[in-house]
C-alpha cells in the first residue's frame, strides 16, 4: 500500500490548528509537511486531529454479548471519530477478575476490533493476588466500585479490600479507577412509591454519596502513593476535594462523562430509563461547574461510560426507573455530544486536547493522541460548525436505544482512519477489523 497524504487548513499538530499536510504508511504518520503537498488530499477547512480516545465503555463480551459486544461497539466508536477505547473489567461474563477471565476477554474480540481496544482489570473483594498477573499481561489500569456494580459477580469493595490492592497497584504506577458513591443510609426520598419518577430517582442517590466516597479515595491516595483515577465525577461539589488533592501533589486524576454535561436533569422525562444512569444526571447549576472544572483542570477528560442493555432490561416500555439497568449507550456520541456541550464554555483549541492527548496519557499510550513523525495513525476529519439531528439510523451500536437521538450535535465525522486504514466514511463502515489490542507490558 501506497503512502497516503491529507492536508486541511486545520490540522491538529504542535497544540494548534494549522495548514498542514500528514503523510502515513504502514500505520505509522511517516511526514508532516505545514503546506498543501502535491498528491495531498484537500479536506479544505475540516479538522484533521488524533483519533478520539475514550479510556471508559463496557462492551458486554464475553458472555453478555447479547447487550453489545465487540462487533457492534467498535463500529459505533469508529463512526462517532473514536480510533481507541478501554474496556471495563465487568458486565462480560466472566468479568476481569483473573488472568483466565482476561484471557476469555481478549479471545473473545479477535475479528471484531474495529477501533483499537485496551482493558482494564477488576478489583473486587479477595482477588488482590491475581492483580499481578493481570497487571503483566497488559491491562492499562484497575477498576472498583465502592457500592454495589449493578452485577452480583463484581461485588463492591471495603476500605480493607483496597488497603490490600493498592500497594501492589502502586507497584506498577497504574491508576486504580473507582466508581465513587458510598452508600450509607436508605434515603427517605419515596423512590420506592415513585418509580418512574426522575427527580425521586435523583434523589435515591444524593451528590453526599459521591462526595464521603471522593474523600475516602483520596485518604487512601495519599496513603498509598498508588495514582487514582475518579471516573464519571457527577457531584459538582466532589470537585474542590479533587482540585485541593492535586495541589497537594497526590497522584489523582478525574473524568467526567458526556451525558453529565449535555443534559440536565430538569428536562428530563419521567417515565423514561434511557437517562438512567449511576451517578445521575444532575441539576443545570451543578452541571455548569463540571463544564467549568474542565477550564481550571481539575476535571482531566471526557469519557461516556457507554453501557448498553436490551429493551426489557431498560424497563422501556414500564418507564419503572427502579427496576430499569443503570447505564447510557452513548459510545458513537464522545465527540459531538460533548463538543456541543462544551463549544460555549471553551474554544476548540481547548476542547481537542480533552478526548485526545490528554486519554492517551492517562493510559501511556506514547503514540497515540498526537500527530507526530513515528506515531500511530489514528485520525478522525470532521466539521465541527456542522450540526445534524441524530436518527436512530445513523446508530452503529446494538440497540437503538439511547437519549442522544433526536438531539442536534455539533460536529458532524467526515472520515475515520484506524492504524492508517479508513474504518469509517459516508455513514458507512468500509474496511473492518482494523482495530489492535493496547496492551501495556
């Protein structure tokens, strides 16, 4: 195969947008030349930038693979102009747990990586000592829950459960990513008599949760010296512990997700689970400051913690929020979601560093996330002043279920490249299975 060239008047590279022109071969970018060159393909005013990295979605295979899977998932990453995701250790069955279950893991995505894919292992209470193994076979990080996961085989874990994890997790300089709500009483908020209503639902999970679990991670942070890692940071209020914790130095780090700042919770429906999710989506005021968090640093990356389920299990046609599955399919939506979310808070130029350079260093991906000689050629085109409604046909994931249809994003993905190969073009998938593992060793 020939060397490709591209060239736009915008081109992600040296942290601006500028003319240039990338030349890649072979996966790898070969040349940057910062004029048109003869043989360039002219993308005109279109951003050429690294591929989006979202280092935060459950892909449900093996052994869920009915809710998703590797197939489906990576088309959808690949057509929403993101060239690498990280998979959480539960929801497959078996989960991540030992180095048997990650192997399953990895056999079970061969021929259906259309994107490139990392994972990450599960601590749950007694499995510290298969961490190692796990850790030497190539996870990028470590992921618990500090309430219950939604699934009986990924159990929570105590204080005493991460006091045993974390030094070995220290060990390696791996981040340990913890789902962060602690439950401490029955909320008197009559969720139980109100099921399909969203506010009641609201109430059942009070930002106190979220905030009492940031302050135990960061205790033992500082405990440890072992990097974590807060994911889907909901409660505006956790952001000044998180703020005051990086100035000490601690090594801490936090995301938050795109449906946290693109809806709010005082337009949204009763009656409908597709904006179910755990943290929930909280109120306007609250949300602004995540937005706001992303400016100051203290918030470092965007994710969508893409976790999809079948109908029934979303309680689609009882509207029960009680009873629906916790999660938002929103893997295809990372970039226009949350570009149009943030394109009034924050230039362009701020924004591109939030799903690309700063996801790949989170998880060491040295040749990923920026457009430089030697690195991978992962790249996504596309218009970010162009807006389209979404329809339920221009989705790539399983189930067509999820609260970005019907939305107008700004944004609109003209072309997808994945280790050089064009993955995604013309609202369709053209070359499949161009994805790699990302294993750290």
């Amino acid at each position: 195969m020939q060397e490709r060239k591209i060239y736009s008047t915008r081109v992600w590279v040296t942290n601006q947008l500028q003319p240039a022109t990338i030349c890649f071969h072979n996966g790898s970018i070969t040349a940057i030349h910062f004029e048109k060159t003869k043989g360039a393909e002219d993308f005109s005013n279109a951003v050429i930038m690294p591929g989006v990295i979202d280092t935060h979605v459950h892909i449900n295979e093996p052994g869920r693979t009915e809710w998703e899977g590797f197939e489906t998932a990576t088309q959808a990453a690949a057509a929403g102009g993101t060239t690498t995701i990280i998979d959480m250790p539960l929801n497959a069955s078996p989960v991540t747990t030992t180095l048997q279950a990650f192997q399953e893991k990895l056999d079970s995505s061969v021929g259906k990586m259309n994107v490139n894919v990392g994972f990450y292992a599960g601590l749950i209470p007694g499995n510290s000592e298969h961490l190692e193994a796990m850790i030497q076979a190539g996870v990028v990080g470590v992921k618990c829950f500090l309430t219950h996961s939604g699934i009986d085989e990924f159990p929570n874990v105590t204080e005493k459960d991460l006091d045993e994890a974390m030094p070995i997790i220290a060990k390696y300089k791996l981040p340990l990513l913890a789902h962060c709500e602690l439950y401490d009483t029955e909320i008197a908020c009559d969720f139980e008599n109100n099921p399909t209503s969203y506010q009641h639902y609201l109430a059942s999970r009070p930002k106190k949760w979220e905030n009492d679990a940031v302050d135990l991670m960061i205790r033992l942070c500082r405990k440890h010296n072992c990097p974590v890692h807060i994911v889907h940071v909901a409660s505006a209020e956790a952001l000044s512990k998180i703020e005051a914790a990086k100035k000490e130095g601690l090594p801490i780090t936090a995301e938050t997700c795109t449906q946290y700042i693109y809806f709010i919770a005082e337009d949204i429906p009763d009656a409908n689970c597709i904006y179910k999710c755990a943290p929930p989506i909280r109120e306007r005021a609250n949300n602004e400051q995540l937005k706001q968090a992303f400016v100051t640093g203290v918030l470092d990356f965007i994710t969508t913690d893409h976790s999809p389920a079948p109908p029934a299990i979303k309680e689609m046609e009882s509207g029960n929020l009680k009873k629906a599955w916790g999660g938002i399919a929103g893997i295809q939506f990372l970039l226009n979601g949350s570009w149009t979310a943030l394109k009034n808070t924050m230039s362009l130029e701020q924004f591109i560093p939030l799903v690309t350079s700063k996801p790949a260093r989170f998880i060491k991906a040295k040749t990923k996330g920026t457009i430089a000689i030697h690195n991978d050629a992962d790249f996504v085109i596309w218009n970010p002043e162009e807006t389209s409604v979404i329809k339920e046909s221009d989705v790539f994931f399983r189930y067509k279920i999820s609260p970005y249809i019907a939305q107008t994003l700004s944004g609109v993905v003209l072309e997808t490249i994945v280790n050089g190969k064009t993955v995604y073009q013309n609202k369709s998938i053209t070359n499949k299975n161009k994805g790699k593992w990302l294993l750290q060793k």
